[in-house]
C-alpha cells in the first residue's frame, strides 16, 4: 500500500500524494467529484515545482469543464 504524504483541497479539487514503491517518484491523485486524474512525478519536481503543478491541475479541470 502507498504511504499519503500529502493532501490538499484546490477549489472543489482535491488532490492526494502518495508514495508509491519507488523511492525518485510520487503519485498524485485529483478528484472533483466528477473527473479523476491521476499522474506520477519526480521528488524534486513535487519539492520545487508545487504551485506549478497546482496551476496545471487546475487549468487541466477547468478545460475539461469547457470541452463539454
């Protein structure tokens, strides 16, 4: 089972960090309730890249909102 490392609310979005087997990554999970999303990522983009992260999850559901 993966470790939570991390959980945070975005808006109605909220995400998950986890660790999963491997040690250099992290898996982030996204969930509004009505879309799931779910991608890995490095340690060090996680450490020094987090509110870009947080900016292209939050444009990404913003899109899929405006596609329908």
């Amino acid at each position: 089972m993966s470790k939570e490392l991390d959980s945070y609310k975005l808006g109605n979005i909220r995400v998950v960090i986890t660790e999963p087997h491997d040690p250099n990554r992290l898996h982030v999970d996204c969930n509004d309730g009505n879309y799931h999303s779910g991608f890995t990522i490095r340690v060090y983009e996680y450490e020094n890249y987090k509110r870009h992260m947080n900016q292209k999850i939050t444009t990404a559901y913003k899109n899929q909102y405006n596609s329908e």
